[in-house]
C-alpha cells in the first residue's frame, strides 16, 4: 500500500496529532550530525496523515522519501506522479498556499531525493528521474519554477582505472620465446635482454596512461535558494531548515568546492545591491562552516542584481532574486573536509525542524 484511496484534498495539518508524529520521525533529517532516520516509522505516519486529513504537500513529501530509503522506487514515483497532478489540477488549494512555503518545500524536497540518488542504484534512478519529469513539467507550466537539484540527478559519472600488467614470475634468462631446444647461451642472453626491455616498456606506457589526469567531473548546482527579507542578510527560520537539508548532499562530495553566490533584487543602487548580495553569501558560507564544512572548501561572491531569476517587476519575482546559488564543483586536489560534529548540539524545533510547528496565519513578506 502507498496512497490511501480515495485520495481528498487536505487542508493545513499543522494542529493535528498525526502531523506531530510525523514531525517527529522526521526530525532527525534536520540534525547537523545526520543521524539514521527510521524510514518505515515515516512512511507509517505519513499514510496515517494523508487517511485521516487528505493530500498536502507535508505529507507527500514525507511518504516519497519513505520509499525511496524503504527501497520503494515504484511507489515514491506514484507519489511523485500525484504531487505534479495536485499541483496542476488543484494548484490555488493544495496546502501549503503561500507561494513562498510551497517554493521552500519543493526545494527542500528536491534536494532530498538528490542526496538519495547518490547512493541508489542506477535503475531506481532512473525509475525517479521519470517521475521527476512529470513534476517538473508541472511545476514550469503551473508555478513557473524548476528547482536546480532535478537537474543535477543523473549528473553521475564513473572513474575508469588503467591496469598496470603483471610479469610473468620466475628466472626470465630461463624463459624461451620460441620454445625450441637448440637456443645457446647468447640467443638466451639475447632473448632475456629484449623480454626485460620490453617489460620495461610495458610499465613505462602503463604508468604514463596511470598518471594522465582524470576527466574533471561536471559541476553540481544543489540549490537556488531564496532565504532573504527584502534589504537583509538575515538567515530566518525557513533558511536555516534548508541550509541544514544541504549538509546530507555535502558530506556525500568529501573535497569538493562549495561555491555560494549572493544575489539581490534590482530595488536600490548597483553597488548597494552588490553588498548586499556580498553579504548573503558570506551569511550562508557562516553558516556551512559551522556545520562542519571546512573555510577553506567554501568560496562566497557577491552578484547582485545582474543576473535575475525573475523579472523584478512584481513582488513575487523580487522575492525570487533575493537568493542565494549553491554550486558543487570537484577539484583537484580536493579541498580537507571534515564530517559534521556527532556532539553537536540538536537545534530547536523553532531553528532547526524540518516541519514548522503549529502556527497562526503567517505575514505576507515582500
């Protein structure tokens, strides 16, 4: 079983008890440390959810990753295929309503099921990647976003190594090429000569090809993220539970460079905007280096409104340019890296939660 059936359209289940369980098995995922997360118990809560209150985007979210670490591919692509129908067929109503939870929580989404197509099979990939199309179909045409971690899931590449060739053991001025029992002791001095140079040869071109440099891996663009008030560098309670969905998909690249670029919208001048934008990714550097990722692996820039993601004519496209990008590119050497700190103490429910708690209507911010 995966969807309860029939399927209704829920409403906010913030204040539910179902919903708190399912916060709290969730709740690991939200941890610095990463610690083991009990799938099954998620996928459990999840389907109780959606019985007793309907299809959100909570709580399908919830069983698509509960399948997909249950080694369930097919069932998460049926739950991925039903979020792109929701979206495109009851987009107004589908909770949660606010473009800008909704936007945050297909990111977050995303950039889960990315740090699971990296230790998964290439089939099961392959089985989500399908899936994944559909919703991103639905999310261009309908909401006019494309989350960068979809296209990053079959950007997966493999090493090929050149063997170096085994000598034959034993005495080589023993050995004959031709076989023949009429060689004297010269032609057999003569043969050993050239089968030791030709060895020599051989693991001279071996170790020539052994040391040529690998084909540089492609980089990786994780996330797009917009955590920003208009004018601020804050990082706000949405941001850091993003941020803090990231650190899986680091610590699954050991070495490789984090690129974080700041960007604002066009609101003030070029070289307040370029500070601004500055600012931001320095923010969110910070924070990644707190969280384990060492200083010198992160680099930070500072945009500005140069390159927009959305025309700044409305405020839901101003919001969008108040961003952050997080890119992913392999070095070489790589960069020291350092696993997140097992000790670290559990963030609050208020800062570090996956699910938001129970709440009032939330400001509109712009």
């Amino acid at each position: 079983m995966t969807l309860p059936s029939p399927l209704t359209l829920g409403a906010d289940p913030r204040r539910t008890p179902e919903f708190g369980q399912l916060r709290q098995a969730l709740a690991p995922l939200a941890h610095p440390a990463c610690p083991d997360v009990n799938w099954p118990q998620v996928r459990a809560c999840a389907q109780a959810l959606l019985r007793a209150h309907g299809a959100e985007l909570q709580g399908l979210r919830a069983l698509a990753l509960a399948h997909l670490w249950c080694g369930e591919p097919q069932a998460a692509a049926a739950v991925i295929r039903c979020v792109a129908h929701l979206i495109v067929e009851h987009c107004a109503s589908l909770w949660p309503t606010e473009g800008g939870q909704r936007q945050a929580l297909i990111d977050q989404w995303c950039t889960q099921v990315l740090v699971w197509s990296r230790c998964a099979a290439s089939e099961d990939v392959e089985v989500i990647s399908s899936a994944l199309a559909t919703l991103q179909r639905a999310l261009e045409t309908t909401l006019q976003v494309t989350p960068l971690a979809l296209h990053a899931l079959l950007r997966r590449r493999g090493q090929q190594q050149v063997p170096i060739p085994v000598l034959p053991s034993g005495d080589l001025q023993a050995t004959r090429i031709g076989g023949g029992q009429g060689n004297t002791p010269r032609h057999s001095r003569s043969r050993s000569l050239l089968l030791r140079l030709a060895g020599a040869m051989i693991i001279c071109i071996a170790s020539t090809l052994w040391m040529q440099p690998r084909p540089q891996l492609p980089p990786i663009d994780v996330a797009e993220l917009a955590l920003f008030d208009a004018g601020s560098a804050q990082l706000g309670t949405q941001a850091l539970e993003l941020l803090t969905s990231l650190v899986g998909l680091v610590a699954h690249h050991p070495g490789w460079l984090i690129e974080v670029r700041g960007h604002s919208d066009a609101s003030g001048s070029a070289e307040h905007n370029h500070s601004l934008a500055k600012a931001r990714a320095a923010a969110v550097g910070r924070w990644l280096a707190a969280h384990g990722v060492p200083a010198q692996c992160i680099r930070t820039l500072g945009v500005g409104a140069d390159r927009p993601l959305l025309a700044n004519t409305t405020a839901a496209g101003r919001a969008a340019n108040r961003r952050v990008t997080i890119r992913l590119t392999h070095t070489t050497p790589p960069c020291p890296f350092t696993q997140p700190a097992t000790t670290a103490a559990r963030p609050s429910p208020a800062t570090g939660a996956l699910l938001p708690r129970p709440s009032g209507p939330e400001p509109h911010r712009r």
